[in-house]
C-alpha cells in the first residue's frame, strides 16, 4: 500500500516499470527537517538533483522550501515549480559560460562559485549589466565524508570546490571588486553520509571561514553546508535527521548567521518506489534463479553504478519458504544487477515488486538506453493517485530525431 491506496491496483492501470511516490511521507520529510531548527533562522533548499518531477518540486515549494539547481536548466524548471530567484542557489562544478550569462541577470540568491575563473566570469557578466552578482564561494574543505567514493566530494582529490588556501587568497581579492557581492561560504562533502561527525565537521568549517571573514571585514548574510544526510537503504535506522540539524544550528548558533542546507536524498528518497514486474524465470546455480524484471539501470541506474543496496520486496505477501535470486533487469549489461542474492517467497510471472527508497537520484538519472522509454511516474496523495509524468513513447523518442533529420535520410 501506499497512502491508503493499494500498489497493485495502481500497478495494473498505469502499467510497469512504474514510479510511485507518497506526498505523505514527502511532507513528513520536509517538516522532519524544518522543525529540527527550532525557530533558528534557516532556509531548506531542496536539491532538484534527487528528483525534479514538476509535481514534487511544486509540492516542496508550497510547503516552503527554496531550491538548490545545478543547471541553468534546473534553474528553469525551478522557476517553473514556482521557485522565485532570490529562492534559487546555483551550485554546479562546472558552469558554461552560456549557462552563466543567462543565471546572473537573474539576481538568485547566490551562484555557488567552485574556482577564481568561474568568479571572475561571473563578475565580468556582472560589470556588464551594471549589477553586482550574489556568490558564495565554495570552498574543498578537505573532510572525509565516508561515503561512497563516486559520491563524496570534500576531499582535496575531488574536483569540487576551491582548497582552502586558495580560498583566502580569492577573499582578499573581493574588496576592490564591486560586481561581486560575497554572501556567504559554502562547502558539501557529499551525499548518503550516515555518520555525524564529517556533517558537524563541515559545519564548524564553514563556520570558522565565516569568522575570518568577519575579522578581516567581510560580513556574510548566511552559511551554507550542503546536503549530504544520508538515508537508510536496508532498514536499520541510521542518521537521524534531528540529530543532523541539531549539531549543525549548534555549531552555527554563536555566529548567529543563518543556515542553507541543501537536502535531496533525505527528503524524497524514502518518499518514492519503483514497481516493476517479474518478466522472466531461469536458473542460476544450485540454490538460485534470475528473476529477469521489467525495470533496470535505464530506470534505477544505483545498483549499477554505485553497487547501492535498495530493499526488493513482494507487492502481494507470501507466505511460502523464501527462495533465492539474482533479480536482474532486462538491459544488455551484466552490471545490470537490481539485486543480488535476494531472499524472497517464491516468484512467478508477473508478480509485481516494489524497490524501494528509489524516490532520489531514480528517475533523475534514467536514460533511454536500448530505447527503453522513461518510466511514468505516478505522486499518491490522501487515497488518491495522479500520474505526474506519463511513460515516455517511441514517438517522443524519435521526435527530436525526425526534426533534425534531413528529409532525404527519412
Ligand atoms: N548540494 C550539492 C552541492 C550537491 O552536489 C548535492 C548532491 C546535494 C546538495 C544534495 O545531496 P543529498 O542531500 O541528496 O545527499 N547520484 C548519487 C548522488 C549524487 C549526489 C550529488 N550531489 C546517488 O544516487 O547516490
């Protein structure tokens, strides 16, 4: 079930792989977070990253949060969620120069700058119209966040961010430069971080630049630390999200700035399943079969990517002995591997499967490969569900091909 309303019915009527998220949880989420700061001065800006579903991103908004965009084309959908600029970072190690044109006219709360060019584009753009540009600086803290290596970025080996000598040095550039207006410093050491230490860390970071900052004459507005909070993939509690935002308001209190957090995963991860179906049975080795499934790395590209671990389990209980299986999805690949050695009651044809804690970076990072349409999407909320996204056809596919194609190749 979700919300009230059963996984098998909306299954039947929208058809496999299929996304399904619960507002409910969605709202539980956000306010798990917001009410962690107690009155502390604070702004959540839900990183579009994790899951930019218009649907999701207009119910974050209602609710409150600001945005996090790494795009200017996240910036666009953003705006088209609701998302006003002064409620828009900017964050990205790499943004074109096109990219940038576009984002400073803007007038966003801040563009996260990651190197002194991309500062000093910025300001070239900014002296042009005449408008100073809000930055934060982000700087490489060089914190371990003990996290998955593909997913970890505060160390000084990751490509993210300025180190932290050469952060003061571009500081103490920023007096004679008026198109540039410095508003706070930021820093994100990673994402999925379960333990508190590399959080509180990057908190008391961010915390001594702002001090520096202070004394050397330059006050900032707020500081932002990231996202980073991770979730729990398996079922055992990790890293509470009050304990998270505790230490970090304790660590920014005697500064009295205000907070940015950067949230994606922790909000809708656990918000969002996705339903595929059993396409195929065939033996493995002596304890165990393939189950081949309907869904694979085009619609849940973490298994594959990352070796990440999502709990798989029967829609509709059984309560047979549980049989062992390699479920695997039907892309050409062998890393395409939902699940390994999975125990689960006897599966047949069809039987429908929920993988769950898929709500972020699911069907953020889907792709068409093997022309494997985007799964629809699907947002249940109070007993009731709305398709949010529709699968993708062959003829969306091919749309942007047929115009481009010349009319003899056709
Ligand atoms: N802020 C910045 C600057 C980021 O780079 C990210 C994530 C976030 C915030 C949000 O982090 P979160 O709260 O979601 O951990 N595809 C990977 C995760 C990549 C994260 C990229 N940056 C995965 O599936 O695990």
């Amino acid at each position: 079930m979700c919300d009230g309303v059963e996984l098998e019915a909306i299954a039947s009527a929208e058809g496999t792989p299929l996304y399904v998220y619960s507002a409910a949880l969605l709202r539980e989420r956000f306010a798990a977070l917001d009410e962690a700061f107690d009155g502390y001065p604070h702004a959540l800006h839900y990183a579009l990253k994790a899951n930019s579903n218009l649907a999701i991103g207009r119910l974050l908004h209602r609710l409150g949060s600001a945005a996090d965009a790494n795009s200017i084309w996240e910036i666009e959908v953003a705006r088209r969620m609701g998302f006003e600029p002064h409620q828009i970072v900017f964050t990205g190690v790499g943004k074109s120069p096109a990219e940038l044109a576009q984002a400073v006219p803007l007038g966003l709360k801040a563009i996260n700058v990651e190197s002194a060019g991309e500062l000093a584009r910025i300001e070239a753009i900014a002296e042009r119209l005449g408008q100073p540009a809000r930055v934060a600086v982000r700087i490489n803290p060089d914190i371990d966040a003990k996290s998955h290596p593909h997913i970890s970025t505060g160390l000084k080996i990751n490509k993210f961010g300025v180190p932290v000598d050469a952060a003061r040095e571009l500081f103490a550039t920023l007096k004679g430069r008026p198109f540039l207006k410095l508003v706070a410093v930021h820093v994100h050491i990673g994402s999925q971080v379960t333990s508190l230490e590399p959080l509180r860390g990057a908190a008391q970071f961010v915390v001594a630049m702002a001090g520096e900052l202070g004394r050397a004459g330059m006050q900032l507005e707020y500081v932002d630390v990231g996202g980073g909070l991770g979730i729990s993939y398996d079922g055992v509690p990790v890293l509470d999200p009050r304990e998270y935002v505790q230490a970090i308001v304790e660590a920014v209190r005697p500064t009295g700035l205000p907070i940015v957090i950067e949230p994606g995963r922790s909000i809708v991860g656990p918000a969002g399943a996705l339903l595929a179906r059993v396409i195929d049975l065939k033996p493995r080795n002596a304890i165990s079969e393939f189950a081949v499934i309907d869904a694979g790395m085009t619609e849940l590209m973490r298994p594959a990517l990352y070796s990440a671990f999502h709990r798989i389990e029967r829609v509709l209980e059984s309560g047979a002995e549980p049989h062992d299986y390699e479920i695997v999805g039907p892309v050409c690949e062998s890393s395409d591997v939902v699940g390994r050695d999975r125990s689960l009651a006897p599966l047949a044809m069809g039987d429908l499967l929920a993988i769950r804690d898929a709500g972020a970076y699911g069907a953020a990072m889907a792709s068409n490969y093997n022309r494997r349409p985007l799964p629809a999407e699907v947002l249940v909320d109070n007993g009731q569900w709305d398709v949010v996204r529709r699968r993708q056809t062959v003829d969306d596919m091919l749309e942007l091909e047929l115009a481009a194609a010349p009319v003899t190749t056709l």
